[in-house]
C-alpha cells in the first residue's frame, strides 16, 4: 500500500488530495469462488446494502451458497430471498457452467487475467464490471480500473472534468501500474463525501 501511495501522491496531485484529506482507502478482500462471484452479480445495478440483504437472505435460507443448492433451487426460493428473475437466469447459469467445468475458479491463481475475462465473460449478465470486480476484490489484481462502475466515472467527471470513456482512460493510464488503489481511493472519497462510510 505504501509504495501505490507515494507513486499516485507523485504522479496526480487529486489522489493525493483524497489522500491526504480523507485517509486510505479500505481495501476490500473477498473469498475467492461461486459464492463471492454471485455476490456481484447480485450487486449488478442496485445499491451495495440492498444486494448484500439478498445475499445474506440466501446465506440464512441455504446455509451455503454453493453451485450445486443454486442450480437445483427453485425459483420460487430465489425470489422469496429477494433475487431477481433475471439474476436468477444469472445465477443459474453461472452454477450450470462452474458443475460442466466450463468455469473453473480453482484454477484461476495459475491462470492470465486475460483468460480469466474470457471465462467469465461467458456467464449470462456478467459484463466487464462483474469481472473487474472479480479481479479487485478475490483476486486482489493490482491495476484494474472499472470505468463502467457509475461512481468511478461520476467521481472522474467532478474532480477531472472529464466527459468521455476516451479521456477517463487517459487519465487512468497516468496510474498505471497502481490503478486498483487509485480505483479504492476514488470509491473512497465518492462514499466519504456522500456520507456511506
């Protein structure tokens, strides 16, 4: 943490702004596997305590998150715990694909970033951000930058006056090879301002 810190303060006078103005970020370390994957899917477009309410109903209905109890649920059950018909579609297929082989998340520790993007892109409803997600939080990945995550860019747009995906990627190169940390302080100053820390 201390070496992304003294790179960002030097190359980008905002970030260290955030820093200095509002501590380090917290740097979020999920469990690898099915279970933290369906967590961001759920998270998908809705407000982190409402996909985590979901999440902790199936943990208390289920007892465990594994693909083998979502892929035989019923989806009367999914939605009783507050999932969506069309994240049930998600969810299933995600555990379909992990039961055939064609996910394998035991793997991904030996495997390229780029192959594991091509794994999971397959996943019904998984786009880029569920991915990167995936890659920041269980995989710990060291630059990756979620320019599809609303915060990320609305944050970029307020301290960089910036507009398009072109110039916020400009941007995000300047921190390269530090982006994930650059990517928690921005969360961190968007979730400090607004009071939901």
């Amino acid at each position: 943490m201390d070496k992304a810190i003294l790179f960002l303060s030097s190359k980008d006078e905002i970030l260290k702004y955030i820093l200095d103005t509002f501590g380090n970020p917290i740097i979020q370390k999920r469990d690898e596997g099915f279970a933290s994957m369906c967590h961001i899917i759920l998270e998908q477009q809705v407000s982190i305590a409402s996909a985590k309410a979901c999440y902790v109903k199936l943990e208390n209905h289920f007892k465990t998150i594994s693909p083998e109890i979502i892929s035989n649920s019923d989806d009367l059950e999914l939605r009783n715990c507050g999932v969506s018909r069309q994240k049930i579609i998600y969810l299933k297929d995600l555990a379909n694909k992990v039961l055939s082989k064609e996910i394998d998340f035991e793997s991904y520790a030996i495997k390229s970033e780029e192959q594991i993007r091509k794994e999971l892109i397959t996943i019904k409803g998984v786009g880029n951000w569920s991915i990167e997600v995936y890659l920041m939080f269980c995989l710990q990945s060291p630059d990756i930058i979620p320019l599809g995550d609303i915060a990320i860019k609305n944050t970029l747009k307020e301290l960089y006056n910036c507009e398009t995906l072109e110039e916020m990627q400009s941007i995000s190169d300047n921190w390269k090879p530090f982006r994930t940390f650059a990517s928690y302080t921005i969360w961190h100053y968007y979730l400090t301002k607004r009071n939901k820390i």
